[in-house]
C-alpha cells in the first residue's frame, strides 16, 4: 500500500483524480477528496464533520490558481452554494471545500441502516458536484508563474 492510500484509510478519504495531476510534498494527489468519513466522525461530534474538497498540488502561481478556482465556481456554481465554500491557499497548493449537506446521523444512517447503496449514492453525488471542476483543475496544472 502507498503513502497516499494510508493516509487516506487512515483519515476516512475517498479521492479521485487524473494520473497526470500533481502530488503534493506529502504525497497526496491533486484530485476531488470527500474525507471524515470513519465511523467514528459519523457518530461522535466531538471530531470534525464529513466534507468535500477539490485540491490542486504543486502549482506554479498559488495566487493566479486561487483566482482562476473562485472564477470557476462563480460560474458553475450558484451564489448560495459558492458562498459555502472555503477557499485556501498554500505556497503552491489551492483548494476549496465545504462540509457536506447531509448530517452525520443521515449519512450514519445511509452506511449502516440502508446496507450502504444509498451512502454510495450519497458519494456520488458528491462526486458528480466537484467533477465540474476538472477543467479549471488541468487549468491551474498547466498554468505558469505571471499566467498562461
């Protein structure tokens, strides 16, 4: 097993992406991640909520793949739903994240209740919401210091 598929086990993450997407210094993929999703953040409210985030690693200009990450969302998203998001910028990582809709104890209920086909339908859509961002993810991948 890799680092990056350790840390995601033992963090609770689900992620996807493009194999020609970056890694960060840490090892984890540029991608679409909907995270805390152990069990014991689906029962305990003491740990942090379920999310998901759209991350994007090892950028040339952090500040210009900000900007080009919040111009996308205003655009393929609502006013509502993009001012929900929290955007974050590192040295040469964005992303931008939300908590998730569902509250623990309907996603507890989905996994454990529904023999999980509705959790997976749950994650899906989820997924389906940040696979709107691909292009501005290749975008700020292949984008140089200054701009294009």
């Amino acid at each position: 097993m890799d680092y990056a598929k350790a840390k995601a086990a033992r963090f609770g993450e689900l992620g996807i992406g493009k194999d020609s997407w970056p890694k960060n210094n840490n090892d984890w993929p540029t991608g679409f991640y909907v995270g805390n999703l152990r069990l014991e953040n689906l029962t305990d409210f003491q740990s942090e909520a379920p999310y998901k985030c759209i991350c994007v690693a090892q950028v040339k200009d952090s500040k210009e793949a900000e900007g080009r990450l919040k111009k996308a969302a205003t655009r393929i998203l609502g006013g509502d739903e993009y001012q929900q998001l929290e955007f974050e910028r590192k040295e040469n990582q964005v992303s931008c994240w939300r908590w998730l809709e569902e509250s623990r104890q309907d996603l507890r209920k989905l996994l454990v209740e529904d023999d999980s086909p509705g959790f997976i339908e749950c994650l899906a859509r989820h997924f389906d919401w940040m696979i709107r961002f691909t292009g501005v993810i290749d975008e700020c991948v292949n984008c140089k210091k200054g701009g294009k």
